[in-house]
C-alpha cells in the first residue's frame, strides 16, 4: 500500500510489554507507527525466539489500506492467540486499528464496517446507506474524524448552564484529543482525570487519594455519558470537521479489541 516497513527484533523481553492471556505469555509482537528522517513509517517490534506469523489477508494499495493478520504459537505449533489490525491512510497521517476478535472479518472493507459502532450501523440501516457510501468520512447517517463518528441529533435539549467549550475527545491510554468547538454530556459518572490516571477514577478512588496528589492536575469529566458536539471538531492529524446543529459522539469498536494492546501508536 505504499508504506515503509521496519522489523526490530527485541531481547530480552521489555518490563512495559503487559501479559496478554491467562497462559502469562508476554506480549509477542507490537506494532508502531514511528518518523526518521525519510518521514513515517510502520515499526513491528517482535520478541527473538518465539514463534508468530504475520499474514496480509487484504489489500486496497489504491486506498492504501491492508488487514493484517498476527497469530503467535507455542512451541508444539499450537496457536496461542491472533490478532487482526486495519494498517493504512487516514487524511494526512497512517494509521493502525485493532479489530474486534468477535468480528470474523478477512478483508479491508469488512474491517472497516467492524469498526463501526453499533449505533452507526444501525441508523445507516434504517436510511437505506448504500454500501459505498458507508465508507465515506460524512453521509447522511454519520460524519466521521478518526476514531470518532458524529451522528445527528436533532432533538437534544441542552442545558445552557451545562455547555462546554473547547472540550477534549480522548478515548485515554495517552491518545491525542479531539477537540469540540461546543459540548454536552448528559448523564454518565463523574471520574476524576489526570495525566496519571488517563481513564478517571471514581469519587471514591479520588478520595482515597493523598491530599497533595488529588490537588495535583486533575479535572472532572463524565465517564459512559452521553455526548453532544456542534461547531469544529480539530485534531493535529485529520482535517476540521464542521457540525450544524448537535450530533452524539460513537467511538469506534476498537475498545472491544484485546488486540488493541498490541498497539503502541494512538492518534
């Protein structure tokens, strides 16, 4: 599809590669999306003297997409655990997304309607979306920004008390953030959010907290709220997206994805 390539063989095993199944096996291979001099390229990291296969299932060179297969063995050739990844282009940047392993997909377009939510595929559904459109970045069911898929929502209230400007999209692991020109989240749990603690804590967790550390950069957002946004959506590596009038806010699936630890690049 056009991209660069690189293999780095690691040994011995980092302290940061997490166990990844109950038989405590390390984790095998990692993928990266990383610049040199020439600019981007996709890194696959690999630990020397285990067994694994990486298999191309699909390719759309001319979208410049591909779905790639990980599969890593034991010793007696038994299949530990597989992994699937969408590798491709996305606007100005490449990009990797972890599939769902409950989505027994084996190409390129497969992969991308797995990655949608739930609520995506179904208002499409219900407006009759042909097939084609479903791939583009705004149609009548959705406007999409990366990860993000904006969907219309024409009859939300707001309370005007309870607007947000400038407000982060940010699906945590230290992910870079979305940023909504105007936002409401209603419903949900209050988290207590830093740069140590990316996905929240609860009331309770925040409290049980030192009093130097909970005074040390934290801010209250909504955890599973609902989500509302209008106006601009920015983010350094997609172009801005324009939203008339409110739209609910859908992560792509690939939160469902064990695979997704094996990612070490998040936009």
């Amino acid at each position: 599809m056009g991209a660069r390539l690189k293999h780095v063989e690691v040994v011995p095993q980092p302290a940061d590669w997490r166990r990844v199944n109950s038989r405590n096996e390390g984790r095998r291979v990692v993928l990266h999306i990383k610049k040199d001099r020439q600019g981007w390229f996709f890194e696959i990291r690999t630990l020397a003297g285990t067994r694994q296969e990486l298999l191309v299932l699909n390719a759309e060179p001319r979208k410049k997409h591909l779905l790639l297969l990980s599969r890593q063995f034991d010793a007696a050739g038994t299949v530990l655990a597989k992994q699937k990844f969408l590798c491709g282009q996305d606007e100005r940047r490449w990009f990797v997304a972890a599939i769902p392993e409950d989505e027994p997909v084996s190409t390129v377009a497969g992969a991308q309607i797995a990655l949608k939510p739930k609520e995506v595929r179904l208002r499409e559904e219900a407006l009759g979306i042909r097939r084609e459109q479903g791939f583009r970045r705004r149609n009548a069911a959705f406007v999409r920004q990366g990860e993000w898929f904006f969907v219309p929502a024409r009859d939300v209230e707001a309370d005007p008390l309870r607007l947000l400007q400038n407000e982060p999209l940010s699906r945590g692991n230290g992910s870079k953030a979305h940023w909504a020109g105007l936002c409401y989240r209603s419903g949900g749990e209050t988290v207590y959010v830093s740069a140590k603690y990316p996905s929240g804590l609860t009331a309770t967790e925040y409290k049980a907290l030192p009093e130097r550390e909970r005074n040390h950069g934290f801010r209250m957002m909504k955890r599973d709220a609902a989500v509302y946004v209008r106006g601009e959506i920015t983010h350094p590596d997609h172009k801005t997206v324009h939203l008339e009038g409110w739209h609910r806010v859908f992560m792509n699936t690939e939160n469902r994805s064990m695979a997704m630890r094996f990612l070490a690049f998040l936009d």
